[in-house]
C-alpha cells in the first residue's frame, strides 16, 4: 500500500455510511434496555430504521415490524424484519468500504455469481434458537441474567452436533460466554452496543429457514500453487479458526487470484496461547507450509463462491520456500479478488491483505506513510505467535490485513520485517505452527504441559462410562 | 490500542471487533483439569492423586463462601475436617493462575490483602452443593475436544479476533 493510495482511502468516510450508521445505532440502544419497555425514542428509532426501506421491496414488512413492536407485539417474524433491515444497511456499508478500499488499491474484485445450492438442510434446533434470542430482545442486554444465558447451553449443545450448523453453533457460544462473563450486565458502565447486536443480528438471520445450513457446494475445483501471505487466527473460549490469506496461481498459467483457506477446531477456554496449534495437527501440510514458509501444491480444491477454499490436507503438499513479502510484491497489485456473498456482507468481514513499506512508526504505534497514518492494530496479535506490538513497532516491512471498525481504517498485521544487527528478519503470525521456536516459548510451554494431552486423557476416560 | 484510544469506553460502544472476556493464563491442567467461575460459585473438578479414574468436585460460593468437596458420585471428601481440604485449596491455587487473583477474588466477594493467598481469606462453613451438575458441565467441556474440525469457513468469528495474553 502507498502513500497515495491510503490518502485515497483515508479521504473522507464513504457517502451515506454516517447516515446509515445513525440508524443502527438507533436500533442497537433499543437492544440495549430491551424491546418489552420501548420509550418513546426507541420506538422511533425502529421507525426510522423501517423508514430507510421505505420505497423498497421490504418496506411494508420492516414498517409493520416496527409498529408492531413499538405497541408491544414482539414476534419472531418482526424480528426478522428487523434484523434484516439492520443487516442490510450494514451490508451496504461494507459495499461502500470495500469499493472505496479496491478503488484505493487499484485491486479488481471478479462479480458475484452464486456457486450450486449448499446439500440438503440439516435442521438442527432452530426454534430453540430463535426463542432464546428473542428472549435476549425483549429483555434487553441490561437485563440479562444467569438464568437466560444459560438456556443457550442446551441449545448450543445441540446445535454443535449438527455439522451444517456449525457457524451458528460458534456464534452463539461465544456471544453467551460474553454474556454470562458480563453479568450482573445491569451495572456494567460501557456496554459492547454495536458488538452484541451485530452478534444477536447474525444470529437471527443464521436461525431463519430460509438459510441453509447443508455442506457447501463448491463453485469450482482448482489445482496449483499456494501462496501464502499470511494466518489470521480467530479465537474464543471454545473455537479457533485459522485463517489463511493466499494467492492461487492456477496450474497452466492464468490470473493468480485472492484467495482465503484454513481450518476451524472445537477447544476449549484453558487450550491457549502456542498450544491452539496442536489442535489442528490433522493438517500437517498446512501447518509445516506456514511454519517452514513455503508455498502448498494443491489439487482440486473445491473453490467456494466466497473465494474461500475448502481446506483438505489430502490434496496439498508443502513445495518449494516462499516469502509472504516476495509474493506480496509480486502478486498483490494484479491478483483477483474475490466477490463477497451477501450473507458475509458485512464490516467485520472486511479484511484485505496488504503490503506496507516505507513508514515511520509513530509514538501511539500507527504507521504515517508521509501520505496519511494507518493504525496499527497491536491488540489484535495472537498470542499463539512470535508476532509482538514491539516487533511491529520496530519494523520496516509489514504484510497485513486491512480492517474496518468503529469509523476508522486499521491494519493487522500477520508479517513483518525488520532489521536485526544487519540483518532483515522476518517474523510471522504462523510461525509456530509446529510448535514454538523461541527459547522462552518453549520453556514456558515446558511449563504449562500440554493441556491439550491432559484434557484427551480425561474425555478418555471419563466421558464414555 | 483501540481501548486505550481518546473516549475509552465510549469508543467501545461503536466498535464490533472488541474483547469482552478476559483471555485466561495457560497453566497446568493435569491437577485441576477444569475450573469455572459461573453459577454464582468457583467450581471445578480435581483428579485424584491416587486413584486415575476418580475425581473431586469442589464449588466455594460467592458471597458466603460455603465451600463443598465430594467425590463426582457425591460422596463427602474425606479431607473436610473443618476447614477446606486440599483439592478446595487446589481449586483456588489454580483459579487464581487461570483468571488472575483479582477476578477471582471480586467473584466470590473476597477481600484478600496483598500477598495472602485466597483459600485462607474465606469464612464459609462447609455446605452440601450440588457435585452432578458440576461434573457434568465438566463433561459438556471435555465433549469440545471431541466436535470434528471443519475446513469450512465461519465468518461469524470475525468478530473473535485472536489476541495477546495480558501478561
Ligand atoms: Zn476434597
């Protein structure tokens, strides 16, 4: 990323976003004191999200939602209606923040085309879900109790056993984890309003029929070389996902393209830090790619319409080294990227790789490129890699994604180079994939055991008598 | 950097990508495989020391501090002479590695001055609790282990940014 091309991104907020913004906001503070006791505001906040819809398809459905809640008829089907109108203005947010953000990168995106409808539905406890959230809406976040965060137990417990339910099954574990840590919410001075309705909306829309839940089907199945730029790993008490950001350069030449990988495993909240990386161990040829930093020779590897490719280990061999800052040089100005589908449309989706050279580091952390100064997201490094705030700070070099939240543009790095007595080294969120490599890590994993082995040998033989 | 940015908790409140639990400290698990704070009680589950295949259920609850140890059978622990036994005292020990001394202690209303350790600041008297519900939430737990992995992509953990142990 240039100089140029941040000042492009950092000139002014897309047209429309601030507005749209209001209007979440409005409904967000509604979830907050909950929908049973709507004052008049609130009341008037839903009518004015309803109203932003008013000359389209859905706007009779959000009006009569939103009286229908103001005068105390809270039905799953108005809240559906809610979610959704709050789902797509956020949607058309992320529209506007990516265009602005491919604009700025000069980076093409292919079109959206639907790839085959996912296999047949799975079912899975959907009432139980959307009851449960409704009880969330009517009593609002400060009024949430033990008692109604714990009757998600069941209900994720099911739902974890439905594979095709696996996303609503993450989200709704880690959304009551930060409710029942949260409690007695009634006296918590700052609220996480923008964070727990977009949770609870995601919910909703998950737990509708409409949306399947079946295996997805691919689009396509690709075969070549892999190129990593780097891992973003996503974690909470009781799933890590690892995900890899690459460029595919498909065998027979052809454009390389933006793609995203990796895998999702069940743990739980005392499997952390370095010792996450053993719970994926079935992904060897992964695991050895990221930490020995060399590219993966795939085979067909079905091509989801989301870009995302699904991970299979038998169809993926380690190859020659490469350097996550070589193929961002190389590939990152001409790769494709890929389209979003509708359903990911939203801000916190937004996470494009980038390279950033040539900056001088501030003293609150951010990057100025002469041009304009990105912030450097330092609390978002995870604590299963070398990659530290000090090294960032002490960079010259840094592959990253580019984020959106709370109105400003951020970088996460998963890369960076620095000099070292000389010499340039190069640090990686993956680098320890196969287990630290660092002295102290590797003392302190001495020290902690593996909890991973303790916990096996536990399930082994307690949970089957 | 972003909790610590001008207008602190009111940034927070427009932000979707903020930590809201407090990550736990790794530490070792074969003693005490699980501790929780939840149920308005410190619980957990310690192994035997000399018996593999037996465990300990020990809660202290908040407030009152009414401390309980029997077997996941519910059968008394024989270590409660009046005062906790050592799986009670190993349950606090490794609550206090796992969430930090100060979470705890706000927990289960304890005023435990600097340097003292958290078991010896209680004053609850020994009361029965409930051992099965403990275990088996110590088993719903130990059953994570066992849900497949998934190359499926979950953007809804986008909102899950992994993030640095708070040393
Ligand atoms: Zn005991």
């Amino acid at each position: 990323m240039l100089a140029v091309q941040l000042a492009a991104l950092l000139d002014g907020d897309p047209e429309g976003a601030g507005e749209a913004l209001d209007l979440v906001t409005g409904f967000d503070d509604a979830l907050v004191h909950g929908l049973a006791r709507l004052a008049e505001e609130r009341a008037e906040a839903l009518a004015a999200l309803a109203g932003a819809f008013a000359d389209t398809p859905i706007g009779g459905r959000l009006a009569e939602a939103a009286a229908g809640v103001a005068s105390g008829s809270i039905t799953e089907d108005h809240l559906t209606a809610l979610a959704g109108g709050r789902a797509a203005l956020l949607g058309a947010v992320h529209d506007a923040l990516l265009a602005d953000l491919d604009a700025a990168l000069g980076r093409e995106r292919a079109p959206w085309s639907a790839g085959p409808e996912p296999e047949d539905d799975e079912g899975g406890p959907l009432g139980g879900v959307r009851s449960w959230l409704r009880e969330l809406a009517i009593t609002g976040w400060r009024g949430v109790d033990h008692d109604l965060v714990s009757a998600a137990d069941q209900v994720v417990e099911a739902l974890l056993a439905v594979p095709g339910r696996r996303r609503l099954a993450v989200l709704l574990d880690g959304l009551a984890a930060e409710l029942r840590a949260s409690c007695p919410i009634g006296t918590m001075e700052h609220l996480p309003v923008r964070r727990w309705a977009d949770l609870w909306t995601r919910a909703v829309l998950l737990s509708h029929d409409a949306v399947p839940s079946g295996a997805p089907r691919p689009a396509e199945t690709v075969s070549g070389r892999l190129l990593i730029l780097g891992v973003d790993v996503h974690e909470h008490g009781t799933a890590v996902q690892f995900q890899v950001h690459a460029v595919l350069e498909p065998t027979g030449g052809g454009r390389p393209r933006l793609v995203r990988t990796g895998v999702t495993v069940a743990k739980v909240d005392t499997i952390t830090g370095p010792a996450v990386w053993k719970l994926p161990h079935r992904h060897g040829a992964l695991l050895t790619a990221l930490a020995d930093r060399r590219c993966l020779d795939v085979t067909d590897l079905p091509l989801l319409d989301s870009g995302d490719l699904l991970w299979d280990d038998d169809r993926a061999l380690p190859g020659k080294p490469a350097d996550p800052f070589t193929t961002a040089r190389l590939h990152l100005a001409g790769a494709l990227a890929p389209a979003v589908p509708p359903l990911d449309r939203v801000p916190v989706r937004v996470a494009e790789p980038v390279l950033v050279e040539d900056y001088r580091v501030t003293k609150d952390g951010s990057f100025d490129l002469g041009g304009g100064v990105l912030a450097v997201d330092t609390e978002r490094l995870p604590a299963c890699g070398p990659l530290t705030p000090k090294l960032v700070a002490g960079s010259t070099a840094c592959v990253g994604l580019i984020r959106w939240d709370g109105g400003r543009w951020l970088l996460q790095p998963l890369a960076v180079q620095a000099k070292a007595k000389k010499e340039t080294v190069e640090v990686a969120t993956g680098d320890w994939a196969l287990g630290p490599t660092d002295p102290k890590a590797v003392k302190a994993e001495a020290r902690a055991g593996d909890p991973v082995a303790v916990l096996r040998e536990r399930a082994g033989r307690l949970l089957r008598k | 950097m972003i909790e610590r940015s001008p207008g602190g908790g009111a940034v927070r409140e427009h932000l979707s990508r903020v930590r809201v639990v407090p990550p736990v400290q790794p530490r070792k698990l074969a003693k005490v495989p699980f501790v929780e704070l939840a149920d308005g009680r410190l619980q957990g589950v310690v192994s035997s020391g000399s018996d593999i295949s037996r465990v300990y259920v020990s809660s202290i609850a908040a407030g009152t501090h009414a401390y309980n140890c029997s077997t996941n059978n519910n059968r008394p622990c024989g270590g409660l002479y009046g005062a906790p036994c050592k799986h009670l005292r190993a349950l606090a020990a490794e609550a206090v590695l796992q969430y930090g001394p100060g979470r705890v202690a706000r927990y289960l209303r304890a005023d435990v001055p600097e340097g003292a350790d958290l078991i010896d600041c209680l004053d609850g008297a020994h009361e029965p609790a409930p051992a099965a519900m403990v275990f088996s939430r110590f088993l719903r737990h130990l059953a994570y282990l066992e849900v497949p992995d998934t190359g499926v992509p979950i953007p809804e953990l986008h909102w899950f940014p992994a993030s640095g142990t708070v040393a």
